[in-house]
C-alpha cells in the first residue's frame, strides 16, 4: 500500500515538473562576472532562463545568450523580464545584438533591428524619456500601434518621449511630389509620410514644417507609413553658412518631432553610455 501511494507521488510529482516546463520553457542562460539576481533570487555567475523570468542586475553587468542565437546585455543597476520573442526593460539600459531579431520593449516602444547584424542599446531615462542609440545598422522604433516613430541610422541616438492622448504630428523635412501625392521625410526620426491638405503644392521642394493629424484608415503611397491631414505649414529658411540639413537649420526647440504620438529629439547620452557595458568585451566564463 505504501509502495503503491510513494509510486502515485512518484509519478504525479514528474508529470507536474513536465507540464510546468512545457508551460515556462527555459529561453537562454544568463551569465555574469558576479552575483546577480533572477526571479527575486541571487545566483552567482550563471543561472538559466525561463519564459518571463525577471533578470536584475546590480554592481556588474550580465549576458544572455538566447535560443535563436541574439545576445541581450543588461548594464549594472538595470532590470528587464525576457521572453522568447522579446525583452521588456523595465530600468537601466540593455543592448541587443546577434543574428536573431530580438525587440526590446521599453515604456510604450518597442526597439528593433532593421538588419541582420545590428546593435542597439536602450537606455530607461528618470522620466518618461527612452534613449535609443543604433550602434551598429539599422534600428526602428514603433509605438504601441505598431506606427514606425523612428528609423536610425547607424551612429545615431534619439530621446524620445511617449506623449499622452493624441497629440499632432509634427515634422521637419523637403516636401516632395511622388505618384501625383506630397512626402516628406523627418530629418529627426528619418520616417517617410504622405500628407495632404492646401497650401502643400506651393512648397514643393522646399524645407517645410509641418503640422497635422494622422488620418485614420487611410492608406499611405508606397514607402511611407501614414497619411497626416495638413493643418498648418511653414517654410523654413536655413541659418546661413549651415550644413543643408533641417535639423541643423532649425532653432533647438523646433527639432523636436512628434510622430505616431511620440515625440523625437537628438541625444548627447545615448553613445556616451556604452561605457557601462566595457566589460562585456570579455566573454564571461562558465
């Protein structure tokens, strides 16, 4: 009888650990040159990770190497759930890199490769600002719509800030004829836009800002991601002797785009901060 009962345990206990490592499946292991903490646990030097495990770190830094090969870097003092298909920051600064497409979710964005061999680094500033460098390639920003907010070019950094309620699109860019329709592409965020409106066919290839509102259901001409109904534009007119570019011809405080509900500016930190993630030149060892 007792033989039968330690049996009956014996087997519901496996088939309990099976079907709760079919539901929470390792995703990769962390490893790092001290102790770090994973699921409000400390563990020293390496630890495995399961689906939707919590991974923080404090005075060092820690790798994760991920099944489908991407690599996640978390700086000290930061600290990120990881999925299978993504990361979520929740503080400090993470960087990804490898040849699996692996988006960092931060704030209400997400951060993705638009390559094979790109390398972002994310940075969760005190307030709602999120800095998005591109370190190697390409890296595209969406919102929480799936709306492109920014595309950056390699050695390239954005603040960018997520605002509330539905603010208009603002931007800066040469307004151009395509198809019989008016584009223009941010010199801040680098997205492409088809607007509409009076007053746009007057501008053709000037340097304009613009300000309006995305009209919904509408569908873009090719190579743009939204349509912006035109409610007010302006010619711009570059600081002489600067470089022809928008950016630089505009005053500071009109380089701020807003696009998909997520305003956009320039950053002088996001390069500056790889320096917490030096260590990580060295492969950690088992």
């Amino acid at each position: 009888m007792w033989f039968t009962i330690q049996a009956f345990t014996s087997l519901f206990l496996v088939a309990f650990l099976a079907a709760g490592s079919a539901a929470n499946p390792p995703v990769g292991v962390a490893k790092a040159r001290g102790d770090f903490r994973v699921d409000d646990a400390t563990v020293y030097r390496n630890s495995t990770v399961f689906e939707g495990s919590t991974v923080e770190t404090a005075t060092v830094s820690a790798e994760l190497q991920l099944v489908g090969g991407a690599r996640l870097l978390l700086a000290p003092e930061s600290r990120s759930k990881v999925y299978h298909n993504r990361a979520v920051l929740e503080k400090g600064a993470a960087r990804f890199e490898g040849t699996g497409n692996y988006p960092i979710e931060a704030r209400t964005l997400r951060i993705v490769q638009a390559g094979p061999d790109s390398t972002a680094q994310v940075t969760i500033g005190k307030t709602n600002q999120v800095e998005v460098s591109a370190l190697v390639g390409a890296v595209q920003v969406t919102n929480a719509q799936g709306v492109l907010v920014a595309r950056l070019m390699p050695g390239t950094a954005l603040a960018l800030n997520p605002q509330e309620g539905t603010p208009s699109t603002r931007v800066a860019g040469r307004l151009q004829r395509k198809d019989g329709r008016f584009i223009l592409t941010d010199e801040t965020t680098n997205v492409t836009v088809e607007l509409q409106g009076a007053g746009l066919d007057a501008q053709v290839g000037n340097l304009v800002e613009v300000t309006g509102d995305a009209i919904p259901g509408a569908t873009p001409v090719a190579g743009t991601t939204q349509v912006i109904r035109v409610s007010e534009i302006r010619r711009i007119v570059p600081t002489p002797g600067a470089p022809s570019s928008v950016g630089r011809g505009l005053s500071t405080g009109a380089r701020v785009a807003i696009v998909g509900g997520v305003a956009a500016g320039t950053s002088v930190l996001g390069l500056e901060r790889t320096g917490a993630f030096e260590d990580e030149k060295r492969p950690v060892s088992p």
